[in-house]
C-alpha cells in the first residue's frame, strides 16, 4: 500500500488543488500534502518496510500486456524519499513567493511530482512511460506560464527535446515488447534481444535519457529552462527530474540491455566527461548565478553518467548516494539564488558582492552547501563522488579508465574554481549599493536550509544507512548486466 | 580489559566542541568566555594527547582503535578508526601543544575585532586543529583525507577571515585550489590502492608492501601520486605559491599554518607510508630534488622581501623543502625531527612578527622599522633566539635538526650536501637580514608610530617565552649518535614506526658518514652560519637594505616571476578557451544545431502556440480524461 499511497497522495491532492480559490489554501494545501507524501515515504523505510507494503499489482491493459505494477526496492526508496523530502523543502523555502493562479500552479506541481513517483515506482515499461510522460506535461506548463521573459521560445526549445525523447522512448519500449509480448520488467529484463538489435534500442533509450539528464551534447535546453523557469520548477527539475534520466539509465537501460551498454559503453563515457570539461569550463565564464549552478549540475550529472557506464559495485553504488545529495544540494543553492533574485532584482555576480555583512546566516548555509556541492569530505555528496570515482579508476569494462578518471577529477578542480568564485563575488568583498540593505533569511527560509544542512552533514557523517539501503538493488543490476560472461561465451 | 587508546576520540572531540559552541554562540558569548571555551578545549586536547603519549612510551601494544563503519561496500570497508602509535603520538603532541599557544596569543591579538567575529576567528581555528588532529589520527587513507581537506577549508576561512578585502579572499580561493589539485593526486593514490589492496587502512598497506605483491610500477605510481598530493599540502614547487599568499590572514593564523598544522601534513603522510617510498627509489630521488630546488628557490626569494611576514613564508617554504630532502634521501627521523624543530621555531617567529606589527599599528614593511629592540625587549629576545634556532647555530634546536639532515645528504651525495648547505647559508642571511632590519639600526617609520611603540601584554609574551625556551631545548632530544652515544631519544622512539625501511636501506648498503667526517661536516657547516650570521647582523644593523631593488635583485623581488607564469601559462589560457566554448560554441554550433531542428518541426511548435493561449486547468483536465477515456475504454475491450 505504501507504493500506492505515494503515487495517490500527490494525484489526489493536485486535481483537488485546482479548485482551491485562495493563494494561501492553495499553498498550505500543497505543503500539507507533501508532508503526506513524505510521512509515508518515511513509514515504508521504518515501521512498514515489510516487502508486502512496498508493492502493489493492479489491472489495467491486460489484453496488452501491461499491468499496473508498482514497488520499492532500494533505489525507489531512495528516489522517492528525495522526491518527498525536496517538495516539502521546496515549498518551504519559497513560502513567501507569490504567483497568479496560484490553485493551478501548486495543482501542477503536485501533478508533476505524482508523475515522478510513478517513475520511481513503475515495475512496467508502459506504466513508466505513462509517467514519464506525466512527470512532464505539468512541469512544460509550469514553465511556459510562469515563466520568465524569454519563456515561449526556451519552452519551446524543452518541448522540443522533451517531445523527441520520448518519442523515441516510446519506440524503443515498443520495439522490445514486440520481442517480450509483455511490458512487464521481468520481461524487459529477460529479454535478450540480439546484440544488433540492442544497439538500436539502446540509443533510442539512451538519448531519451540523456535529454533529460542531461548529457552533452543535449545539454542546452537544460540552461535556458533553469533560468526562465519560476526557481520552485528549477528546483524540481534539477533536484528530482533529472535524476528521472539517470535512473532510468540504471533501471530500464543496463539490465535490458547488457550487450549494448558495454560496447557503447566508451562512447557514452567519453560523451560524458566531455560534457564535463566543457560545462565546467562554460560555468566560470557566466556572470548569472542560476546559469553557473545550471552548467556545474551538467558536470554533476555527467559524472553520474560515466560512473554509471563503469558498471562496477562502488561507482553504481556512488551514483544512487549521488543521485539523492546531488538533488539535496543543488536544491540548497536555488534556495539562495531565489532569496537573493527576489531581494535584489538580480541574478548577476557583478552586480552583488558583500552579502556576508548584512546576512551572515545566508552566507553561512550558502558555504555549506557549495562547498558540500564539491564534494568536501564529510558532506554528503563526497561520499558519492569518493564512490564513483573509485568505481571509474577500478573499472573493468573499459580500458580507458585511468584518463577518464583523470579527466573528470580536472572537472572537480574547475568546480573548486567557479564555486569560489561565486562565493567570493557574491558574498565577500565590500557591500555593494543593491546588498547594502540587505535581510537576512527567515523562518521558513532557515527551517528548510537547516533541514538540508542536516541531511547534508548526517549523511557525510553517517552514510552507511543509505549505502545498506541500495546495495541489493546495486548487485542485483550489475548482475543483469554482466556480460562478462556472455563475452567469454 | 579495555584498551586505553580508547580514549583518543577525546582528542578531537574538545576542539569540534569548541567550534560548535563559539560558532553556534559567537553573538551571545562574551569575548572572554569565547576566548576560554577556545584554548581550553585545545588544552583539555593536549592533556589527553600526554596521556596518549604516555601510554605509548610505556608501550600500549593495540594502536588501532576503531568507532564505526564509515563506508561499506561490498569487499571495500573503510571504519572510522584512530591509530595512535608513536608518530601520530608526536604529531599530536605538536599540534595541541603549540596550538594552545597560538589560542592564547589570539585571545590578546585579535580583541579589537568585535564579539561576532571574534567568536567566528575562534570557532574556525578550533575547527583547524580539529581537522589537524583527524589527518594525524586516521588509521587510513580515507581518514586521512578527510582532515587533508578540512584543513584545506580551514585555512580558506582563515585566510580570507577579513572577507571585505577582495584581495584576501582570493589568496583565500588560491590556496584551497592550490591544495585541491594536490588532493585529487592524492585521491588517485587511494583508488590505485584500493584496486590493488582492497582496502585503504595503513596496517593492511604496509603488510601488503612488505609481502611483496606490489609491482615496482604500482609502488613507485602511488608514491609519486601521493607526493604529489604532498607538494600541495606542504607548498613544494610547483605548488607552494599559495603559502606566501596565505598570509593574508591574522598573523596567529600564518603561525599555525606554517608551524603546528597544515604543511605538516604532507611530511606526515610520507612517513607514514615511508615502507612504499623505501621500495621506490625513483621516487625518493625526485622528492629529493624537488625538496632540495624548492629550499634554495624560496631562500632565494627570501632575500629580497621586505614584508616581515612574506619573508617567514618563503623561510617556511624553504625549510619543508629541507624536510622533503630529508625524506628523500631515507633520513625520515630528521624530517620528523625537523617538523617539530620547526614548529617550536617557526612558531615563533610568526607569533614574534606578529608582536611587532601590533606594536608598529599594522606595519608590515620591515623598510619602515629599525631599533625595535629598545621598545620591545622580550619580543627582540625571543625573535632574536627564534632567528639563531631557524639559522642552525650550534645549540639550539634547528643546530639538530638541520644537521642530522645534511649529514644524511652527504651519505648520499656531496653534491647534495653542499646545495643543502649553501642554502643553509642563505637562510641565515635572510633571517639576520630580517633580523637587524627590523631590531637594530635607528628607527624609521613616522614620528607618531614611534610614540606607540610598545612591548606587547602577557597573554602575547607568555606564548613567546615559552615557544623560545622550546626553540632551545627542543633540539636535546635528538644529540646525534657522533656527539653522545644513544641519545637520540626522539630515532629510539620512532623506531617501530621506520625499522623495516632502516633495514632495507642497510640491505642496500646505505651507510652513514663516519663519526671523524660528520665532526668535520658539522664543524665546517657551523663556522660558516656563524660568518654569515655576524655579516649580516653588521652589514643591515649599519645600513639597512631600504633602496629599491635592482636586476637580480628586483627578479628575486617578484619571485623569479613564478606567479606572474602560471598565470599566463595556466590561468589565462584556460579562461579563454573557456570563453570561446562559453561564447562560441555553446552559443553557435550547439545551440545553432538545436534551432535547426527546432525549425523542422516548428509547423507543429506553431500548433501547440495556437494552443497555449488558454486556460491551464483545462489542459490538465483533457489530460486527465484522456487517461480515464483509456482506462475506459480498456475495461470495455476486456469484456
């Protein structure tokens, strides 16, 4: 029931938000919600983790071969504990913004974050795609609505890539189920299509994929939204949605598609440490915040990427831990940047400077956070990237390892580099005429970055909790995609 | 029975705590009380860092002590353990001891900045030690880094402490990056080990060393890596430009920097893994090059500066650079004792120039003083007695270190031997330089400055004292084998920690220099510092050196330009290529691309225009009947 419950509570709550007439019973509705969501998301990891809660079969499109099958395993847990835990961070942090139709827009939201469970959860290739799909559809309106001045050609443009994916997506589940007669994952995962035809499929996958993760070089909707999206969709986007792309690598990609994902294998690794280098050289040329933190999250997530295609026990297990402080962290740093675009007008590092004067909390929470966001140890994401590069170094599959190793470690300098700086431009120095009547945070702004700096530290600290959470799921892909044997063959 | 080193959580536990309550308290704690909470917990550390040295000495046998599963994946477990042996033992010692120093000279230097910051200043230099004290204390690799990059944040927040200053702060982003390029070869160190050992803690390396199963490639690939990382920590060519940088921060902070923390590390990591470096001979050759060129290039340099702190910097650069010889040519006992030498000395001497720019307002320009000696008796004293340790004149500590150091050069080459020296030499020329620049001769700086000048209160003298009669005594616990025979109590010590490295270098016949030659070496080395001192003290006492710097001069002057190097080679470069790719191609090729295919398809963009103009809630509620519709319609096909 538990799997359930997190698909119903966000569906439920987001049609009914749609009637809400008030701004502010629209917006408690929306946090009362997410505190729903998350308190069962923390019940199926605590008091209702037997795995009877955790899944739930039901009818639909029988005929076809799909049913409405949902679970958790480690990884859905872990994801949807991100996905609950953020919207509530999320809509705490931006309780003082103000939008019109505002009944529509936390409906959407809510929407969208159903859709998103429904990724997490689906147990059924049709049942994912429906999600995907779901996940989707809201935030594009939310985008083009509420968005900035530049909305209707960069919506257009995340339409676009958006539509193309899925497109593709759509064809490839389509092509395997031709094989299985059966959309089921068991079926998907012992299918075993011939090696020429899971070269097909998986660039079908892997491009719908990487659009949303994304990856160079389908990278430059990614920017342009970040930027002109209202900072709560910014915040969904990059702290959950993108995590949709890199999960689906590891769910439908490398266990459908074993074959396929070792020969690409270098391919998509150098595609992804190029992506890194070049959005990290591109982050310490922008002067706009939100632009800087958008390219860094390009070279987060192709880390993601590449320790994913290492398929070895670390780098996997560094990607799931990734996936969740990546989304804790990068949502951290939209908090501030929305703080300091809603006081000051602007986004632009040369415009502000000395803000550690007049808000020393701010700045303090924003150090943590950016620091935590390069991996110092003890914070969260160290663990992950500790991981991941250690499973990259010691990869089997490639041959490569060493200078894709080295390669992205130079990524983790240039990352030092752009990151101080903004803290440098943005928080030190002497104050400027904009920060000089600078408010620190407030109440709800400081509950949700000291949630985030808790989860930050506890999981620095203290990671084996969520490394015990994920190594069932860790062995059981690399498993499926072990090919090592069928080469031998 | 439980074991006693149990209690070493402690040792980091007090300062942590410190930094929580003075960090969490700074704008309600009153600055007295800040200032206690500060050098208590370090000195509460201490007293547990004696016991811990104590129970060593005595010969406690279980040395790892473990706390919890830090990461565990499959075959790779990493605990959060201590090792508390007799070099993590010493370390400690070190870092609590001279940094409770540095804590009491705070409470006094720092007073004129105001509560909130005066609270922040003590919570970031508790955090230092705290960081500190994880780096020497791991039982692994892991652990290890884990403090390698706290300190690494902690002297960024230290440095760039007065964050007004644009200027400080990039000092401050310099060196974090600076060490972060060492770190990530550092890194690579850890995964090589964990792919060929499987498992980063240091009793499970050092075994797996000593049975053999690394190939001469792996070993000698670690240990470079590892040094490298080193190069970062402990500013050795081509990293140390941040360390002179680093004195942008409050003078106490440069002294723990230089002395008790921080460039310690690298030395410390070394010989921790000093049975890796033992089987790599190539690399011990570079580490010995490296150390030797960066001593003479920063004593170079030294001897243009006229900024009393810039000067202690380069000191500081040069002296690692002897300790990295040290290391280098096997002779890991005198890199450690020269660590500790140093940090009573270099200590010192910072808190002593800190003194002096107290008494002289904020001056740091050595040009602008002259004469101090009348005004300020006890801090010319010891800085005098500072000067003599780090110069090497027999003695004194620096005598004992430095000479066990050269002694362990001219085994290996006399050519080594007599760069070592020669830079010797220079150090004590730049430091008597320094010396009579800024105590002797007449004053120089304004007539109001003059009317300050003044010795400074208790809380700043005490710790002067006390790291002088260091700066003396701390040399007597290493009298070479030559001088007194077995009384080197810091080598019987330090035994366990180096004996299979000892072993192997006398299995390849590396041999020390007789007793008769290491007299004459010592003779001949310690007249030759004693000429130079007594002609620098003359020569700048007499006339100092205030004109502007000319030709050679003047390229010493600004560093043999290295700064101005790395930016146009390294730094520039990279920003424009960065440039091109952020206006360039990101813009053009990409994007263009994208567009392109935006156009192919922009008849059904136009489509979905049309449609955009109304109401949300309408699209959503089409969305949600088509997905009823489908339910519908399935359930229908089902009959």
């Amino acid at each position: 029931m538990i799997a359930l419950f997190l698909i119903l509570i966000p569906l439920v709550t987001g049609l009914l938000a749609f009637f809400f007439r008030e701004e502010k019973m629209a917006r408690g509705w929306a946090l009362l919600s997410a505190i729903g969501t998350l308190t069962v998301s923390v019940l199926g990891l605590t008091v209702l983790k037997a795995p009877a809660n955790l899944r739930f079969t039901g009818e639909w499109m029988g005929n076809l071969g799909s049913s409405f099958s949902i679970g958790l395993d480690g990884m859905g847990q872990l994801l949807c504990l991100l996905n609950a835990v953020a919207y509530v961070i999320i809509l705490l942090a931006t309780w003082n913004s103000s939008y019109r139709k505002a009944n529509n827009f936390f409906g959407l939201l809510l929407l969208a974050q159903a859709g998103m469970m429904g990724v997490f959860l689906a147990m059924d290739a049709l049942l994912f795609y429906f999600s995907w799909e779901l996940a989707l559809i809201p935030v594009y309106f939310l985008c083009s609505q509420w968005g900035g001045d530049r909305r209707i050609p960069v919506t257009f443009k995340f339409f676009v890539y958006t539509f193309l994916g899925s497109l593709l997506m759509l064809t490839g589940i389509l092509f395997v189920y031709s094989h299985t007669q059966s959309f089921s994952m068991e079926a998907f995962y012992n299918s075993n299509l011939p090696n020429d035809q899971q070269a097909w499929v998986f660039w079908l996958f892997f491009i719908a994929f990487a659009v949303k993760m994304p990856v160079f070089p389908f990278h430059t909707w990614q920017p342009d939204t970040y930027e002109q999206s209202p900072t709560a969709v910014t915040m969904v986007l990059s702290g959950i949605m993108v995590k949709m792309g890199v999960f689906a690598v590891l769910r439908w990609l490398l266990p459908v598609l074993p074959v396929a994902s070792y020969s690409w294998g270098d391919l998509v690794s150098t595609l992804s440490v190029t992506g890194m280098l070049y959005a990290s050289l591109i982050a310490m040329r922008q002067d706009d915040i939100k632009r800087l933190v958008a390219y860094s999250s390009i070279a987060h997530i192709g880390l993601m990427s590449l320790a994913i295609f290492s398929e070895s026990q670390m780098s996997i297990q560094g990607v799931m831990i990734q996936m969740f402080s990546h989304g804790i962290n990068i949502i951290g740093l939209w908090i501030v940047v929305e703080l300091i675009e809603r006081q000051f007008g602007t986004r632009k590092m040369s415009e502000l400077g000395g803000l550690a004067q007049k808000a020393p909390a701010m700045a303090i929470f924003f150090v943590l956070i950016a620091f935590a966001n390069i991996a110092l140890p003890l914070t969260n994401a160290f663990i992950g990237e500790f991981l991941m590069f250690s499973g990259i170094y010691n990869s089997q599959v490639t041959q490569y390892n060493v200078i894709l190793t080295v390669l992205a470690l130079v990524c983790i300098i240039l990352a030092a580099v752009y990151t101080l700086n903004m803290i440098r431009k943005v928080f030190f120095g002497d104050a400027q005429i904009l920060t000089a009547k600078a408010v620190d945070l407030r109440s709800s702004e400081t509950l949700a970055l000291g949630i985030l700096a808790i989860l930050i530290l506890w999981s620095g600290i203290y990671p084996q909790p969520l490394l015990d959470l994920t190594s069932n799921i860790t062995d059981a892909i690399l498993n499926k995609a072990d090919v090592m044997h069928l080469i031998k063959k | 029975m439980k074991n006693v080193l149990q209690l070493a959580y402690l040792v980091p536990l007090f300062p942590l705590l410190g930094f929580l309550i003075n960090g969490l308290g700074r704008k309600s704690l009153s600055k007295g009380a800040i200032g206690v909470i500060g050098s208590g917990m370090i000195l509460a550390s201490f007293a547990v860092s004696v016991y811990l040295f104590l129970q060593v000495k005595g010969g406690a046998a279980d040395h790892v002590v473990t706390y919890f599963n830090f990461i565990h994946v499959g075959q790779l477990s990493i605990p959060f353990a201590f090792q508390i042996d007799q070099l993590s033992s010493i370390f400690l010692l070190v870092i609590t001891g001279v940094g409770f120093l540095i804590h009491v000279y705070s409470t006094s230097y720092m007073h004129e900045e105001p509560a909130e910051h005066f609270g922040r200043y003590f919570a970031y230099l508790n955090l230092f030690v705290f960081s500190m004290l994880l780096l020497v204390m791991g039982a692994n690799y892991v652990i290890m880094f884990i403090g390698w990059e706290g300190v690494g944040l902690c002297s960024y927040l230290l440095i760039g402490f007065w964050f007004k200053k644009t200027e400080y702060n990039k000092a401050a982003n310099k060196a974090f990056i600076m060490n972060r390029i060492g770190d990530l070869a550092f890194l690579l160190a850890i995964f090589w080990i964990i792919g060929k050992v499987g498992g980063v803690g240091y009793s499970e390396v050092i075994s797996f060393t000593e049975a053999g199963k690394f190939s001469p490639a792996d070993l000698t690939g670690i240990t470079i890596l590892l040094f490298i990382g080193a190069t970062g920590k402990s500013a050795q060519i081509p990293l140390y430009t941040w360390l002179p940088d680093a004195m942008a921060g409050p003078t106490p902070v440069s002294a723990l920097i230089h002395a008790a923390t921080m460039v310690t590390a690298g030395i410390y990591m070394i010989a921790r893994s000093n049975i890796m470096y033992t089987l790599s001979p190539l690399t011990l050759n570079i580490i010995t090059g490296i150390g030797l060129a960066t001593a003479l290039l920063a004593a170079t340099i030294a001897m243009k500066q006229n900024d009393i702190k810039k000067v202690l910097a380069y000191s500081t650069v040069s002296q690692l650079g002897y300790m990295f010889l040290a290391l280098g040519t096997g002779s890991y006992v005198a890199a450690v004792f020269h660590v500790m030498t140093h940090a009573f000395f270099k200590a010192l001497l910072f808190l002593g120039s800190g003194s002096v720019i107290h008494a002289m307002g904020g001056e740091q320009d050595i040009r602008k003083m002259g004469g101090l000696s009348k005004y300020m008796k006890i801090t010319n004293l010891t800085f005098l007695i500072g000067c003599i340790a780090i110069a090497g004149i027999p003695g004194f500590s620096g005598f004992f270190s430095k000479d066990e150091i050269l002694a362990g050069a001219f085994a290996r080459s006399p050519i080594i031997y007599g760069v070592g020296l020669f830079t010797a030499l220079l150090t004590a020329f730049y430091m008597f330089r320094l010396y009579a620049t800024t105590f002797r001769g007449s004053f120089r700086g304004t007539h109001d400055q003059e009317h300050h000048l003044h010795e400074s209160p208790a809380a700043i003298t005490i710790p002067l004292v006390i790291l002088a009669v260091l700066s003396v005594v701390g040399g007597y616990i290493g009298i070479p084998e030559f001088m007194v025979h077995g009384a080197h109590r810091l080598a019987d010590f330090l035994h366990p920690i180096f004996a299979s490295s000892q072993e192997i270098f006398e299995q390849h016949g590396h041999t020390h220099p007789d007793h008769q030659t290491e007299w004459i070496l010592t003779g001949l080395s310690s007249a030759l510092i004693i000429v130079v001192v007594v002609f620098a003290w003359k020569k700048f006492s007499a006339k100092p050196d205030i004109a502007e710097a000319q030709g050679f001069g003047k390229v010493l002057e600004n560093k043999w330009y290295v700064d101005e190097l790395y930016d146009k080679v390294i730094v520039q470069p990279i920003y424009k290529f960065a440039g091109f790719l952020s206006n360039v191609v990101e813009r053009l090729v990409i994007d263009g691309l994208v567009n392109g295919v935006g156009r192919l398809v922009n008849y059904s963009g136009r489509q979905l225009r049309l449609l955009q103009s109304g109401q949300v809630g309408s699209y959503v509620l089409l969305m949600v009947i088509g997905m009823l519709l489908v339910f519908v319609i399935q359930f229908f096909l089902r009959k």
